[in-house]
C-alpha cells in the first residue's frame, strides 16, 4: 500500500482545512491578540518552566494524582509498563498521543505481551495499516476512503458506515480494558490538573470506563493558571481544523472513588533546547498541526517523507534538536516561504529557526555528498553540458523511485516536450 495517494489530492485536502483556519480565525476581531497573548503566556512559562512543573506537581500530588517523571522515552516506557504490571492489566485503550509516538510506547508494550488499542479513528486505522500518523492532528490522511474500506476488510467505502463499523469494534475493546492511556494537552500549573481535548470522545470514555488512566506529557505542556486555558482552547481547535473548539475538551483533576491517574511528565531531550535563544521557541509548540497545513512542502509529500516521528515544519525544527546529524537535513525540507510561522497560533519563528537549524548542520554533520554537490554546480555552470544533460531527465524519475528513497513516494509526471523546445517551436 502507498503511504500517499497523489500530491495533488494531498494538496487539495490540507488546502481546505488551511481554508477552514483562516475562515475560523477572521471571525474573532482579536485573534491576532489572542496569537500575541499565547506567544508570551508561552515565553514567560518556559524561563520559568521549573518553578512551575514543581507547583504543579505539588498540586497534582495533593489531588491525590500520582506523579512521575521521565528523563526520556525509555525510562518513560519503563514507568508505564511498571503500572501496567502493578495492576496485573493486558488491555490497553490510548487515546492519540504524539509523545507515546515519540517514545515508540505501542511496539515496547506490544513486544511485551500487551494489547494495546488506539480509539482515536484515525489512528485506529493506520495501527490497522502497521504504518505510522503522517499528521499530527489528521493521522490517516494520507489515505482515501477506498483504502480505508480494504483495512476494515470492507466493501462499502462510505465514511459514515466505516465510522459505524469501527464505533461497534471499538465498544468491546472499551468495556473489557484495564487501562487507559491519554496524551495532555495542557497541564494547569496552579490547579494541578491537565487536559485532554478530542473530538470523538473516545479519551473521555476509556478513561471513564477503566480504573486507571495513566497520563503522558512533555514538560513544556504546562501553562500557568485556569485563565490562560481559554485562549489556549480559542487558538487550538481553530488552528488545527477551523472548529471553533474540539468537541470534547476535559480537564482531569483528581481520580474518582476507587480509581487511579498516574501522570508520566517526560523530558526526552527537551530541557536541552531550553536557554537556547534561536531554538527554545519551538518549545511553544501546542500541536495543532496549522504549519503542516500551510507548508507548501508537506502538502505536497505528505508526513511519511520526514524521518522524525512529528512531521512538517516543527518536526524539522524538534528532530534537528534532538540529533542534528540524524535529523538536521530535515530543515533543508522548507522553502522558507514564512507561512508555517505565519499561521502558527503560538507565533514561533519556524522559517528562521529553519535557517538556524541549516548552519548548525553544516557546522557540525560532515557532508558526504559534497562530490556531488560540486559537480552539479559545474554542470549548472556550463549551459552546454546542462542542454544536453537535460534531455535525460525524462529518465529520471523511473530511475529515481525505484530504490529505497523512492518508496512510498509518487513519481510526478513530466512534460512531453520542456519549456526550451517548446519556446523555440514559437
């Protein structure tokens, strides 16, 4: 199966939920405002991100919510599998989460016996795929709804009915789990609690149904108090998908009668950006996936063709920090256009932390490529040489997709005749 369809019906789709952001955000007289707010709100929290994570964790404690800490993904999938076994559970229901993706927690718990269901729908399917999200907030979108029918072993490829269909397996899984697994998407430094924003529900009723709800966050999710969340939930749903808010937005804050949160708070190379003034930005980053949307690039190769679990313009920018000489070339994945920093509702400096991110990769990572950067600037220098090598292009693409690199990838279709012959045929 194709990781993507084609690059213009990918265009054409993240095209329109770019339309349905900027419908959403001129609707408020003061999204700008609210944009400038968040950016600071978010500014100010990380300068101070460890006397906040210690009051929220003392507030957390004493609502009788148990709190543990992470300093990456291994000691992360480490604590999760010791509640998992301190409360002897197999069944496993998680809600979407970019930081399980990050730390790879579905094949740790898998490969150690575990069921482990994704409800959100979308990554419902790609788990059924065995491929990875290629968005953050659209996960399956790289598949068309005839793909989607042959995962469900379905016929009948009409949304609605494979929404039903996957409703009626996925009951079974919530009734009969032993835990549930969310993501955070704010977590409330003054009231020691977080939240959890879907829009099927599916985290509200695994958490609801099973006696432990086990929680994970990056550190950088914290915001300071119950009056910032509002702006944070005005930009978030607009920015991701032009809702004026995600349909179910719940605020955790103490366990029920009987029941058990645990919440994991995961470093994972994050507190090394911090005090880094041309990277600590992406920091700010509240998941909405608008730059992925906007960016020019990504609409047109789709999330499979970046090699850092979150894709698109943050995703250069994070895995460039996490390992620039695995990940730097990422940020050479841009045109530099601006619009990724353009839509984003926490204003980071994506295009310019792009820039960054290029000079520290030429800096530091070795270029074994050189050789044929050179001679490539020799044949663009001599217009000969260029005309007659040329004429081989047509060749290329065959010659291109063929190996590794070309997996997954569509090759485009050139022009019969090239604009050279077509202008001196005038």
């Amino acid at each position: 199966m194709k990781l993507f369809n084609d690059d213009a019906w990918l265009n054409e789709s993240l095209s329109f939920v770019r339309q349905k952001r900027d419908i959403a955000s001129k609707k408020l007289d003061n999204w700008e405002h609210l944009r400038e707010l968040a950016s600071n709100i978010k500014a100010h929290t990380i300068t101070h991100l460890d006397s906040y994570l210690e009051e929220f964790e003392a507030k957390a404690i004493t609502n009788g919510i148990k709190v543990h800490w992470a300093i990456d993904a291994k000691e992360h999938n480490k604590i999760v599998e010791s509640i998992l076994k301190k409360h002897n559970a197999k069944k496993i229901v998680k809600s979407k989460s970019m930081l399980t993706e990050e730390c790879e927690l579905n094949p740790y718990l898998e490969n150690r016996g575990y069921e482990v269901i994704d409800t959100d729908l979308g990554e419902r399917i790609v788990q059924l795929a065995k491929q990875r999200p290629s968005h953050i907030v659209l996960p399956a979108i790289h598949l068309k709804k005839e793909q989607v029918a042959k995962i469900f072993n379905e016929q009948n490829s009409n949304p609605t009915y494979l929404t039903n269909i996957a409703r009626v397996q996925l009951r079974e899984y919530f009734e009969n789990a032993d835990v549930a697994i969310t993501g955070v998407n704010f977590a409330i430094a003054s009231e020691g609690a977080f939240v959890v924003c879907t829009n099927e529900g599916n985290a509200d009723l695994g958490t609801s149904l099973a006696n432990v709800h086990i929680a994970v966050m990056g550190i950088e999710k914290i915001i300071p108090n119950m009056q910032d969340l509002g702006i944070f939930l005005t930009l978030l749903a607009r920015s991701a998908t032009g809702q004026d808010i995600t349909t179910y937005s719940s605020i955790f804050k103490k366990p029920s009668s009987g029941k058990e949160i645990h919440l994991v708070i995961v470093d994972n190379g994050r507190s090394q950006m911090l005090g880094n003034e041309k990277f600590e930005n992406a920091l700010k980053c509240i998941r909405c996936g608008a730059c992925m949307n906007s960016c020019p690039v990504f609409r047109r190769v789709g999330g499979h063709a970046y090699n850092y679990v979150i894709p698109g313009p943050i995703d250069s920018n994070l895995g460039s920090s996490r390992n620039i000489e695995k990940y730097g070339k990422l940020a050479f994945a841009s045109t530099l256009c601006g619009s990724c920093t353009a839509v984003c509702p926490v204003k980071i400096n994506l295009h310019e932390q792009l820039v960054a991110y290029r000079g520290v990769y030429k800096s530091q990572v070795k270029e074994s490529k050189d050789r044929y950067y050179k001679l490539t600037a020799k044949i663009l220098a001599n217009p000969k040489l260029y005309r007659k090598l040329i004429s081989f292009a047509k060749h290329l693409p065959h010659w291109l997709y063929k190996g590794a690199w070309g997996k997954g990838r569509v090759a485009p279709k050139l022009a019969k005749k090239s604009f050279k012959d077509y202008y001196e045929s005038l």
